[in-house]
C-alpha cells in the first residue's frame, strides 16, 4: 500500500505552518487509507539541535497526530544514499564540482550566467583530469554533482498545483565535507520506504523537478506530490523562528485550540471549533484544499482567531 510522510529536519521546534504541514501529511494519508511515517531529516549535522527531534514528536502528539513503524533518522541511513551514489557513479552521471558558493554565485550572475537564477553554471563539467588533480593538489574537497544540465524541462503533476515545469541544472548530490544531499537522500528514502504521495509545503515546489529526475536516473518510482500552502509571517515571507511566538509551545494557547485555528485556516473547522484530527478526517476532501497561503500575524490581538478567520 502506498504510504505518506512528514519529513521535518530537527534543527528546532516546529512551527505553525510545518505543524499545518504535518497535519495536511496525515490527513491526505489517513484518508486514502495509507500508512504514515515519520522521517527525521538530520543530515545536516551543523543545524541540528541536541533534542530537537524528542520535540517535534512530542508536539505531533499533542496535537493529536499518531504514525506508523519507528521514526526513522536519516543519519542511520547513509549506507543507502552511498549505494544510489555508486549506481549513478557507475553510469557516468556524477562528476566532482570545486566550485566554492562565491565562484558559483559569481559565475552564475554574469551577464550570460545560467537561468534559472541561481542554478549552477556547469564551471566543473567539463574539467580536464588536469585540471581537477590540480584544484585537489590545492586542497579543495569536491562536492559532487549530477549531470542533468543537457536535459529539456521536466514537468511534474502536482494533485493540488496542476503541472509544474522546472530546468534541472547539476545539483549537488553530496557536499564537499561527505554529507548527502537534501535531494539524493529524500529521493532514495521516499522510494525505499514506499511512499506513493508526498505531500510538504510549497516551498519545496521547486526541488521537486530534481527529485523525479534523481528517481528516473536511479530507476526508483516516482512518487505523487501534493505541495501544500505556506504559512507566511506578517512580512510575507515563509514564516520562521525569527517572526517571534511561532511555535506550539511559543503561542501561549492549549494544543487542542491550536489545531482547531490550524483547521480553521485551511477551511476544515469553524473558529474556535472543538475539534479532534479524527473529525477532521471525515471532512478532509483535498481537492479543496485552497492553494493561497495564510499569514500569521503574532502582533495581532488574537493570532490564533485570526488564522482561523483567514481561510
Ligand atoms: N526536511 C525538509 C524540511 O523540513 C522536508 C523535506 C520534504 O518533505 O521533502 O523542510
């Protein structure tokens, strides 16, 4: 049966709209019967914060959200994304990028720099082995890349956006300093752990082109994906740590009154409605699901009421 998940990185207390998030994961989940996991997402050993992933869960449970099998933690599971690296290795689709951020940030600004903004330029694709023994013998560690650049636009099916097209430059696959990649380890844990929809917040929209490509290259099926709407601050952008009182604990209100806004806010609940993730599931249609995003607002008189008025 295919399976859901959230997939948080425990680099700190979970906020209101990765809470929102979790909730959506689990009711698009619950309500086509499949199981749903829990993945912890600590790859990233300089962000992740000593009990942070004891948090997230603890804040799951409060709001009444429950999985399925261990929680699984992606530190444990280096041997896997080795072995995908290998397989990509083996048939040519890897090549080691010296390029530091400023290089590519440099490159990737010039006039005829590569578009989308910000995608890597291709400085490293075509270095002889001389000119890679040197940039070693300089004591450069190499990230490494996918070769992905030649390919056309890639478009993906989103069951809440409709299609979505993305370029796919060379992505890192691991870093410099040996640590895997966002996009190589979520690729193989999605497909290992036989997820069939993904479902995560709209910021990762544009990750998603690279993540089928990766699938494909690796001969792993492609999962569905449901990206739903951000929780924004009041400046507008993605709501974080530094919009102030944003999390379950931050927001001075009992868990249950938190879920209820968070319900209200995506049009399942009234406000201030009483209500349990069980009703919830029964009147859960995704195709509803609103794909504007909502602000939370901590400086108004009553944040919580407003989130639920803002559906
Ligand atoms: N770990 C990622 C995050 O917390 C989410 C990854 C995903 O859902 O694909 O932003």
């Amino acid at each position: 049966m295919p399976e859901g998940r959230f997939a948080p990185s425990p680099t700190g207390d979970l906020h209101l709209g990765n809470l929102r998030t979790a909730l959506l994961a689990w009711l698009f989940a619950r309500t086509s019967g499949s199981a749903f996991r829990v993945r912890m997402e600590d790859l990233d050993t300089a962000r992740v914060r000593p009990g942070s992933a004891e948090g997230q869960l603890a804040d799951l449970r409060a709001l009444g959200l429950d999985w399925d099998g261990p929680v699984e933690h992606q530190s444990a599971r280096a041997h896997l994304y080795a072995r995908a690296l290998d397989r990509l290795e083996a048939e040519g689709r890897v090549y080691p990028c010296f390029c530091t951020r400023a290089e590519i940030r440099e490159a990737a600004s010039a006039p005829h720099g590569p578009r989308p903004e910000g995608a890597y330029p291709g400085t490293c694709l075509t270095l002889s082995a001389a000119e890679r023994a040197g940039r070693t013998a300089e004591g450069r560690l190499p990230a490494l890349r996918f070769r992905a650049s030649h390919l056309a636009a890639v478009t993906v099916t989103d069951r809440l956006l409709g299609e979505v097209s993305g370029h796919v430059d060379d992505f890192v696959l691991r870093r410099g300093d040996g640590t895997f990649a966002y996009n190589l380890a979520v690729v193989v844990d999605d497909a290992e752990q036989g997820i069939g929809e993904v479902v995560r917040g709209a910021d990762l929209l544009e990750s998603t082109p690279r993540q089928v490509v990766l699938a494909r290259a690796l001969g792993l099926p492609v999962a569905a994906y449901a990206h739903v709407p951000l929780v924004l601050g009041p400046d507008g952008s993605r709501l974080a740590k530094r919009h102030g009182a944003v999390t379950l604990r931050g927001v001075g209100a009992r868990p249950p009154a938190v879920l209820s806004a968070l319900a209200a806010s995506v049009g399942l609940a009234a406000a201030r409605e009483a209500v349990t993730p069980a009703d919830l599931l029964d009147r859960f249609v995704p195709e509803r699901l609103t794909a504007l995003s909502t602000t939370w607002d901590p400086a108004a008189p009553d944040p919580l009421g407003a989130l639920a008025r803002r559906c």
